[in-house]
C-alpha cells in the first residue's frame, strides 16, 4: 500500500457483504458501526470475507516492521506472527510485462540497485504522477534482470535492526506470491489471504503495461478470481478497481488518502474531485456500487490536532458502514514518529511508543480491520479489545 493514491451482479455483491458483516460466533457489524466484541478475532468457517476474524490484523507489506518489505521473509514472518491477511504485495511491472511486488516503481530505495555497475546507466529522472522522481524503475529492467537484485530496508533510520536482513530476499513476483499462498495454504491448514494493489495504475497503462488485465488473468489462471477467493485487490484509483470490477469477481477496495488530496487518475481525466468529496455519503454510495470496502488512511477515522496528537472521530465508519462497505484503514506502526503524539514514548525515531493504547483507540471506532506493520502487536491488541 502506498503513502499517497461495471459488473452487473451487483446484487450478488451486495449479498456477500451482508454475509461478511456477520462474522462467525455473531460477530456483528452494525450499522452503526461498531463491532460486537462477542465474536470478534474467532474466524468462521465459511468463504469469503465472512471467514475472517474482526477486527481483521493486516500484515502490511508482510512484516515490515521486523524483516525488508515485500520480501517471502516479510510475508512468511507476517503469517507466523497470526496476522490474517498479508498484503502481498504492491503490484509493479517490469519491461517484458510481469508483475513484481515491490512498494513503488523505483527500486532506488528498496533494492541494492545502487551496488551494480552494470545497471548504473539505467538511473533517471521520471515524472510519476506529476512527482519528479529520481532513480530505477522496475519498467527499464526485464523481470531477469530484477532477480539479480536483492531487497533491503527502506526506512533504516526507523529500523535499524532491520539492516541486518539486507541482501537475503529477492523481489517476489506476483506468480510466485500465488504459489506460495496455496503452498503456506496447504502447510498450515488453514487459508491463507493475500491483498494486493494495483500501484500507479494510470501512470503504467500510458507506457503500455496495463496492471488490471494481467492481475485479472493471473488470479484467473490460478482459479482466484471468485467472489469468494482469499484475494482482496485495492488501489489508490477508483478507476483501477471499477476496471477490476468488469474482469473479476474477486472483493475490491477503494484506498483513500488525505482528505485534501485527488486520486490521480481524477487529476488526468479532470474529475475535480478530492477524497473528502469520495467519504460524502453520496461518494460512499457511489464507490459501493463497484466495491466492497475502503481503506483510508487512519487520519479519517480521528482526525489530528496541529500538534499531531489525535483530535475528533469522524462519521467515516458510520457512513461507510450504512452503505455496506467495510473499512481497513492503514498503518498502525510501532515505532514513535509513526504513532499519534500522545502515544509516543521519548523521542528515539527508533523506539516504539504505545502501539497498544493507539490499537485500542482506533479499534474502538468500529473498523473492520487495519494494515500494521507488527502483526504481533495487531493481535495482541485486538485480544485485547475484544476481551477487554
């Protein structure tokens, strides 16, 4: 997930987030919101997203906290830390058409790119939506050339500890997650959710490497392009996953960023809209006509003060919650800078605050679920509300 940005069964759609808004053991999504703790974090036996516990603990790029993102070593680790779902991964295409995870285009930052004399010439300037960015870019490279690349860690000065893994993992493709998600499938008994994301999808069609129709065929290829499959696709595009709509049944989420900002693909086709005009009723209304859920970014579930502490909760999960959507907002982190001020502890970038107080907050507003780097924490925090 990034930092940033028609079906005709409709009705069967709309049947299946009844179904998911009654979590086994009568975990009951209310309209207004608020989630029954009686069944929460129990996960039922049924397809789809009703066999998810809720509140739903999301690895966030695997564990990102504790191993390089989008690595097998940050999905695998994610799985063993209980989280229910990992998000494997931020979709990206290489030159010859193949789809790799990687959390953006450029490579600079989470690869050892910089290390390889041969590719050196292959650093640029791009413009990736209207954002001048300098480096490597999975577009110049052919998917061999990128399995010549190692990941590491992206923000080493929250992570130190982090370093120490640099250099073990390659770059997954996405073909390979789906054998790995049938293989950690079959070796742990139980289903294994994925929940990728289709990234700058407006940005790649133009240069001919359109994401939507090769993540359509690959889950089609692999049998996971069902309304009950364990795959949740998401993009910051409200155009990316109404396409989606038209080539799968799979469930889809519409990500949101700050309230002020535009999704891109409005901003190239001069829909004036923000995302504050997209949590209107009226905008929720519209987005569950092609989706399942939204993924915000937690900042419009509480807003913040000026000095970063948290201020009001909004009628988000209300709204959403009337219309049938479910809400998976993003990111719960532990380390100090990422948390709200009034859950840190010290100044240390590297340090963690109190991740569980700022859990505890955000779960009692009644979302479904929530992307977290420290799946580990996510669960813990969740037994918490839920018996608490």
């Amino acid at each position: 997930m990034g930092s940033q940005d028609e079906h005709t069964d409709g009705t069967g759609r709309r049947a299946l987030l009844a179904a998911a808004m009654f979590g086994a053991g009568g975990a009951v999504l209310g309209l207004s919101g608020t989630a029954s703790a009686a069944g929460a974090g129990s996960a039922g036996h049924g397809g789809g997203l009703k066999s998810l516990p809720v509140p739903t603990v999301i690895g966030h790029r695997g564990a990102s906290g504790y191993r390089p993102e989008h690595t097998f070593g940050s999905y695998q680790l994610a799985l063993d830390l209980g989280a229910d779902i990992v998000e494997a991964g931020d979709l990206v295409p290489t030159r010859d058409g193949h789809l790799v995870c990687r959390h953006e285009p450029e490579i600079g930052g989470t690869t050892n790119v910089a290390d390889h004399p041969e590719f050196a010439g292959r650093r640029t300037t791009k413009v990736l939506d209207g954002v001048s960015t300098t480096g490597w870019f999975t577009e110049d490279f052919t998917l061999a050339e990128l399995k010549t690349l190692r990941a590491i860690e992206r923000i080493p000065a929250n992570r130190p500890h982090n370093t120490l893994y640099n250099g073990r993992w390659d770059i997954p493709t996405f073909e390979e997650v789906l054998k790995w998600q049938d293989e950690q499938t079959r070796k742990r008994g139980k289903q294994v959710w994925i929940y990728p994301e289709t990234k700058h999808p407006t940005y790649f069609r133009k240069l001919g490497l359109g994401l939507e129709e090769r993540v359509a065929k690959l889950l089609h290829q692999h049998g996971k392009d069902k309304r009950n499959s364990p795959v949740i696709l998401q993009s910051f595009e409200p155009t990316s996953i109404q396409r989606l709509n038209k080539l799968v049944d799979n469930p889809l989420v519409v990500l949101l960023s700050a309230a002020s900002t535009r999704p891109w693909d409005f901003v190239e086709k001069g829909d004036p809209r923000t995302v504050a005009d997209l949590i209107t009723p009226k905008g929720l209304r519209e987005i569950a006509g092609y989706a399942q859920g939204i993924g915000p970014t937690l900042d419009l579930v509480i807003t913040k003060k000026a000095d970063g502490s948290l201020d009001k909760e909004t009628t988000l999960v209300a709204d959403a919650h009337k219309v049938g959507l479910i809400l998976h907002p993003y990111t719960m982190r532990n380390e100090n800078p990422f948390l709200p001020a009034e859950y840190r502890r010290g100044t240390d970038a590297d340090a963690y605050g109190d991740a569980f107080g700022a859990f505890k907050r955000y779960f009692a507003t009644g979302i479904d679920g929530v992307f977290t780097d420290n799946a580990d924490t996510g669960v813990l925090a969740r037994a918490d509300f839920v018996n608490g």
